[in-house]
C-alpha cells in the first residue's frame, strides 16, 4: 500500500492494490499506512552530528551542491477550543501554498546525487545541504561547487554550512532570461546575435562588459521597475557580481547551471504532492515528503528490510 501511495493519489493507489492482489482496501487506511511510514523515515532523517568525522577527514576534492524551493499546496483547519461545541471544520478551512526546499549534493561525474528536503527554516534547509554533502563524501578540504538562481537565503547557508571552501555560481541561464528581456527592449525581437554576443562574455568573465552595454539603455528612474528589464537586468548583474565566474567553473568541468535542481523538484516533489485536487496539511506533507525523499534516495528496500526484520 505504501509503495503504490508513494507514487499515486491515495484513491489510485487503493485501486491499484485491488488490480494487482485483489484485495479492496479503504482510502484511508492507504493514507494511513503511507503516512505513517513517512513519518518513520521523517525520524530517521539524519543530522549533521551525525558524521563526527566530517570536520577531521580530508573528504573527496570537489562536490557541486545544490538548493532552492518549490511552493506546495497546503490547507488549514481550525481545530474547537477547550471547552468549545463540536465545529464543521469544512467552514474553517483555508488553502494556501508552502515553500519546501530541496537539496543535493554529488561528485562530478555522479549521476546520482544525495537529496535532502524540507518544509522548515532556511537553517534547517542549510542543514539538509550539509547532510548531503557529509552523505556524498565531502570534508575540510572538500571545495564546494554552488549553483543557484541567486535567492539571498541559498547564498547565506551556503556560506553558513561551508564558508570558505565553498564558491557560488549565479545560474547561468537565470541570468540569461534577465538579459534576454532587456535584449528585446535594445534590439528588439531580432536578438540572436547580441545574446550569443552578451553570453559569450559572460562565459569569459566579462560581466563589466555587458554591464557598459546595458548602461546606454537604462531606464529613467520614474519608469515602473515592472516596466524596466533593462534595469533589473543590471541591477541583478550588479548585485551578484561576485558570482559570475563562468570561466572558471567550465575550465574545471562544473556545470554553470542549475537545472538538476529544478529537474529535482519534479520528480521527488511535483510528481506526487502537487497533483491536481491534492491539498495537505502541513504535518502530513512532512511526511510524504521525507517518504519521496527516501525513495529518490534509493533507500527504500534498505527501510523495509529493517521494517520487517523488526515485524520477525
């Protein structure tokens, strides 16, 4: 049951344990029984402390590392107060959306990367990223290879897990879309040659370059920032000028994209948790993420091997 929930709408997945056993089995207690092993593997989720040697061994040379944050569908209920009637919680119920960060961390050349994820903090997001990097070798003289769309909180726990050993990458091709809008307001729709152009000074660390580009074009200050790509597209350059060393990263065989992590987020979060009409509270939804994140892992036969040697 929990493997079919892991993957399919709990209906589904009650539908497929009839086709494949025949055996009918009520919705709920696939919601259940998926729910309640996704809270098992929620406990077993491992900390930093857990890799005391980390700080001592010198660890695999470069690891490249990953994060960033996809919006969940989640729904509220008010629950009665004490002492209060029995309520229609179906009148108080609210839906909305909550951000879960995803993490991985791997060897170049490795195809199969450490994930970690989250519905907390940015700290324990931060934490999750470390415990890839420890998982997939890394140590005090492992050089960190990070690359993200720029947000300030993936910056700062990079720097918070890693410090120095860690080097962060603007994603290239985030910056690409922020010059491609500014491209069409200079050149207008026939751009192809300017963009090749723009790109292949970036990919040769020749961000000022293209900032002085940009510079002729900048629109007026009065001018809606909505309505300014040519501004926002030096002001992100600008602002994140300390990572843009493409050069550096293709000469080392690193990847100046963050499309993995992307990549990520739909196959161990959107696959499952943003189908159509799923809605979740936020205590179950830590659940099914931990269970999509020990099954992208690999680690499902290695829980239920423990599982039924603990049922013997």
């Amino acid at each position: 049951m929990t493997d079919f929930g892991a993957d399919e709408a709990f209906a589904a997945a009650a539908a497929k344990v009839k086709e494949h056993y025949g055996v009918e089995v009520p919705v709920s207690a696939v919601r259940g029984f998926t729910e309640e092993h996704g809270a098992a593997m929620l406990g077993q989720e491992k900390r930093k402390s857990d890799w005391p040697e980390g700080a001592d061994r010198p660890g695999v040379p470069v690891l490249i590392a990953e994060m960033d944050g996809s919006m969940l569908p989640v729904v509220e209920t008010a629950e009665a107060g004490v002492g209060e009637a029995a309520m229609d919680r179906r009148k108080t119920r609210h839906v909305g959306w909550k951000e879960a960060r995803l993490a991985l961390a791997h060897a170049p050349g490795s195809v199969t990367p450490s994930l970690g994820a989250t519905l907390g903090s940015v700290e324990e997001a931060g934490e999750r990223l470390a415990v890839c990097a420890l998982k997939a070798g890394a140590g005090k003289q492992t050089k960190i290879h990070g690359v993200g769309d720029g947000a300030a909180w993936i910056i700062e726990q990079m720097e918070a897990q890693f410090g120095s050993q860690a080097q962060y990458l603007v994603d290239f091709y985030h910056l690409c879309d922020y010059l491609a809008a500014a491209g069409k307001v200079i050149v207008g729709n026939d751009q192809a040659a300017w963009m090749e152009e723009k790109m292949e000074w970036l990919k040769d660390n020749r961000w000022k370059d293209v900032l002085e580009a940009l510079r002729p074009f900048l629109e007026p200050a009065n001018v809606a920032d909505s309505e300014a790509p040519v501004r926002a597209c030096f002001r992100y350059l600008s602002n994140h000028s300390h990572f843009l060393d493409y050069k550096g990263a293709l000469a080392a065989g690193l990847p100046i994209g963050s499309g993995e992590i992307e990549s990520g987020h739909r196959y161990v979060f959107q696959k499952r948790l943003k189908i159509a009409g799923s809605w979740w509270k936020t205590e179950n939804l830590k659940k099914m993420i931990a269970l999509r994140v020990v099954r992208a892992n690999g680690g499902w036969e290695d829980y239920w091997s423990v599982v039924r040697k603990q049922a013997a």
